[in-house]
C-alpha cells in the first residue's frame, strides 16, 4: 500500500448507519467523499433495529424507504402495550409526518442498503480496511487517516475533513481527543434473540417489575425480541444462556415468555451490559463525529438508528456550508455541535431515567414524554429541506 495514496475533502470512518448516510448526503451535494469500513458488506452487527417514526421520515425523504419495503421488512403498523397487571392495550400507528408505519430491519439489509446509496450518489466506498488513527499537521489539525488493509499492509490516506462514524468504541474519537461533556449512569442490561413462529405483526412492549420487554418483527418471519434489565438482576449467560434468556423473559411477561418457548429461538443470545449514556463533543479541527461515535444512549428506548439518522443530516448539512465555502468552517461545525446537541437532549434525558427502571407510574409517565418528544422531532425531520445536486437531486 502507497504511503500518501489520496486525498480526498472527507474521509468518513464506518460505514453503518451513520456513516453510510452522511457519506451518502455529502455526495449527493457534489462533495469528494472516501467512506471506509473494516468490514465486509453485507454483514450485521448488534442492534435490535428498530426504526422510530423520525427514521422512517429520513428513509422517505432520502428515497429509500421503498426499497426497505420491498427488501422483505414488514411495515409495522401497530403497537402493543401489556402493563404487569395483565392489562393488555393495542393501537394503530398514527398518520404523522407523512408517516403511518415503523420498522425493524435486518442490519445486514438496511446498512447494504445506505452503502449502496452512497456509492450510487458518488462517494468511493472502501470496506475491509481498517483505520488504525488519524494524522495531524503540524499545528495539530487532523489531515487524514491511517490505515491498513486485510493483507497488512498500511499507508496514510489524506482529507482535509475526517467523520468519525465508527460506533461506540470510535478510534478517531480517541485519536481527536473529543471529551466527553454529559456523562451518566449506565445500570441497565439488554439482551435479545431472534425468534421464529412467534406470530408478531406489531411492536409489543412488555412492561414487568423493574424490568421492560419487547418485540420488533422483522424479515423473514422472524422477530428481535429483546429484555431490558438492571444489570444486578441480570442473569444471563453461561452455557444456557438462551433458557436463562427465556426465563428473564418469562419473569417480565409470563405470556410472552411461553410464546417465546413455544416457538424457536432461531440465533445466538446477544447483548451488552453496562453500555454508556454519554455525549461527546463532536468537532474538531479536522474532525467530527456522528451516531454512536459522539453520543450514546441506553438500547432501552431503541432510538440509536433515528438518532444516526438525524445527526447525519445535521452534520452533512453544516459540513457542506464549509465545504462550498458558504459559511467559515468553525462557524459551521460550531453550529453542528450546537444543534446536534440540542435536538438529542429530549430524548437522550428520558431513555437515561428509563435505563434507571422507575417504579410503573413513572416508567408511563416517561413513555408518554418519549412518544411526543419522537412525534416533534419526525415533524421537524419532515419540514427540513432537501440536500442535493444538479446531477444527483435529493428526496423532496
């Protein structure tokens, strides 16, 4: 591998939700764009994937809900709520935003599905190719990128902006420095499987004693169903782990805990312990970051697709002021970070207090909170204007 193989204006670090749509967003204003990713596409990573109606808006507004649909995943257009005492209340998904429905995709389908936009709208997509740091000029700004292929070969590859898309555990956060700014407990767990033969059409939701399961139907019949713990009460693990995770279950809804060994869990049981509520600052000279890179939340409001989503717009939005020069670029990062933070700040602060599994009529109260804070941010998502080029238009 050449040392100094390129430059390009942005060098966007993972190629998953977050990355994938603002590489996507920035070539479709005409931008020089290098999205990379250690892994192979199509391939899944953990999530339980469900699409909040903010996302929905985002995947029609970007022209690409269509090909969700047609991929297989079910539009969902109903959801369940069964209380601890038995009572059991279903509604139909309202018309809002020009949204009537949600989702729950595969990852494997839905990040396939970005990565091709993106390539399609211009950028130049790289996968199994790891990026091991940044590089710096000499008054400390990052300029570019280390990187290394599968066959160990490494190099540098330049960009006078670099995103750090890369999750949770972001190298080029660390590498920038980015601090944290908002940090909070993080006492739950969550754990989940795929289950076939459940006969779930809609969202459910299960809410248990200091403890809140689910349902999200996805394709091929199948379900992501998933449990939200403290982490002190979570049992999961070992060599049964899956009958541990059918019990936890069972202890949250007896009846979705017998539907659930009634039918077939059909995947490992995965999950995580302990995951970080937190907020980083997400500019730099030379960098940013988007998604999960600069902000975390517990799974248990499963809003970290909409919430990629979102900070994608947002980013390549100012990013692209920069860029064509129509706004100095502190400027415009500045302002990045200044809204992204703003439009996380309902949410991230209601799924925190959920993670922390209030008594039942807090844990409602909350839920009511969510579900409107969800509800404002899908109608702003839907008034923004479009991003695009003459020669690649984006969605209206």
């Amino acid at each position: 591998m050449e040392s100094n193989q390129t430059e390009h204006e942005v060098i966007v670090v993972g190629a998953r939700c977050a990355g994938a749509a603002t590489a996507m967003l920035l070539a479709r204003q005409g931008h020089d764009v290098l999205l990379v990713d250690r892994a192979s596409f199509p391939s899944d990573t953990v999530s339980t994937h469900a699409i909040a109606r903010g996302g929905v808006v985002q995947l029609a507004r970007w022209r690409l809900l269509d090909e969700v649909l047609a991929s297989g995943t079910p539009a969902i257009r109903s959801v369940r709520f069964q209380l601890p005492d038995g009572t059991d209340v279903t509604r139909t998904i309202k018309d809002r935003a020009g949204v009537d429905h949600m989702l729950a995709p595969r990852r494997h389908v839905l990040d396939s599905i970005l990565l091709t936009a993106a390539r399609e709208a211009g950028a130049h997509v790289r996968t199994r190719l790891s990026v091991t740091g940044t590089t710096s000029d000499q008054a400390g700004r990052v300029n570019g990128v280390r990187v290394r292929d599968e066959d160990g070969g490494s190099g540098r590859i330049g960009a006078r902006v670099v995103v750090g898309a890369d999750g949770v555990r972001s190298r080029v956060a660390r590498a920038a420095g980015a601090p944290v700014i908002d940090r909070r407990p993080s006492p739950s767990a969550t754990w989940y499987a795929y289950v076939a033969g459940l006969g779930a059409d809609g969202f459910e939701y299960h809410l248990g004693d200091r403890s809140f399961a689910g349902v999200f139907p996805t394709h091929s019949g199948e379900a992501n169903v998933w449990v939200c713990t403290p982490a002190a009460l979570s049992p999961v693990g070992g060599r049964d782990r899956t009958e541990r995770f059918v019990d936890l279950l069972a202890a949250t809804s007896r009846s979705l805990g017998e539907r659930v060994r009634t039918a077939r869990v059909s995947s490992p049981v995965l999950g995580a312990v302990g995951l970080p509520n937190h907020v980083l600052r997400a500019v730099g000279p030379g960098w940013a970051l988007v998604g999960d890179a600069g902000y975390h939340r517990d799974p248990i409001t499963g809003y970290g697709i909409t919430d990629a989503f979102r900070d994608a717009e947002l980013l390549a939005r100012y990013l692209g002021d920069a860029l064509r020069g129509d706004r100095a670029e502190v400027e415009a990062m500045a302002a990045y970070d200044d809204e992204r933070r703003r439009r996380l700040a309902p949410v991230f602060d209601i799924t925190w207090r959920l993670s922390q599994h209030p008594p039942f009529e807090e844990f409602v109260r909350l839920q009511r909170r969510l579900s409107s804070a969800i509800d404002d941010e899908a109608s702003w998502l839907a008034g923004l204007p479009p991003l695009g080029h003459p020669c690649c238009p984006a969605a209206a």
